[in-house]
C-alpha cells in the first residue's frame, strides 16, 4: 500500500527516532508499505519518519540507480535500529535530494564509507561497512532517524536560495508526484 510522504515543516521529521523490538505490531506489512511508497515517489530510500513513524527504521534499494553492468554492487534492504560505529574515508560532494523536501536538490559533503550496526527483518545483527552511493544513501536515511534534514548541510548561501521554496512547502504550496502529507492538513 502507498502510504503518504509527510513534507518539510511537519515535527515528525525533526524528532529522534526511537528503537523496535520484534513486537512492533505488523512489521512485515510496513515494510512492504514502505519499499511501495519508495517505488512510487522514485525513490532510492525512505526512513519510517518520512510515513509519520518516529521509529528507527528506514529501506534503501540503491540497486535500481545503477547502471546494468553495475547492479551487483547496489543494495536492497530494510534496516531495523541501525546505529553507524565509524563513518571513513575522504569527505565527497554528491548532489542529494529528499521525497519530503520535493523538488529541492544540493551538494552535500560526506565521508565516503560507514561502518553500520543493524538488524535484518528477522532481527539478526549485522555489522557491515558500505561504501560509495550505498554509503551516501545510508547516511542520509539515518538523518532522517536523527531528526535531520540534508538541507541543515548545505553551504550557507545555498540555504539562502532555497528559504523561499522550503517556505512554500511548509505552507503547503507544493507538487509533488505522489501522495503527501502536510503539517497544516
Ligand atoms: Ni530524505
């Protein structure tokens, strides 16, 4: 089921999310609603705040980003409780963007490899180090669990150019391409 995308301006998504344990209520059906509501905003990543859930979980599918010859090295997994043990590596630009920050994209800095603690659907710990755009992707749905968003990252001028669209996306002056949430509705 496509659940909406809660936008810039709700306090969902500037609370810390909190950990789950096994007897979250239905948890193998908000997986599936999350990874459908992923695919039909075209998306690589969407974190549980993004659906108005303050829990610390988010899916990522980097696989259908990647060029053909390429698609071995993408992922595609749900993350439970993850925690980042290390983040490595020289600090790299990528331009990002964000489902709930709809057409408002920005060079972000980030270190190139994390070192990520979590659980799988069946909640068995892992621990495991991504690198490259699965990095990125991880580390920007994380945020999302931390309360943060990729714009509070971007250079200050950058901020000042965006101010007057973030403004309209909170006061609901916005298009996006799929089923959105607002604060005010
Ligand atoms: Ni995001």
């Amino acid at each position: 089921m496509i659940l909406p995308i809660y936008l810039y301006g709700h306090p969902v998504l500037k609370k810390v999310a909190v950990p789950i344990t096994e007897e979250y209520p239905e948890i193998a059906i908000l997986m599936d609603n999350m990874y459908d509501t992923m695919y039909n905003a075209k998306g690589v990543g969407l974190a549980a705040p993004q659906i108005g859930l303050s829990i610390r979980l988010f899916v990522v599918d980097t696989i259908q980003a990647m060029k053909k010859e390429e698609e071995d090295k993408g992922i595609k997994r749900v993350f439970i409780n993850p925690v980042i043990l290390n983040e490595s590596g020289d600090e790299w630009v990528f331009e990002e963007g964000c489902l709930s920050i709809p057409a408002i994209s920005g060079d972000v800095e980030r270190k190139a490899k994390v070192m990520l603690r979590y659980l799988d659907t069946d909640f068995v710990e892992h621990t495991e180090e991504f690198d490259g755009f699965n990095a990125r992707v991880i580390q920007h749905e994380y945020d999302h669990l931390e309360g943060k968003l990729f714009i509070e990252k971007l250079k200050p001028l950058k901020k000042k150019l965006i101010q007057g669209k973030l403004n309209k996306i909170k006061a609901g002056d916005v298009n996006a391409e799929y089923k959105v949430k607002l604060y005010r509705l």
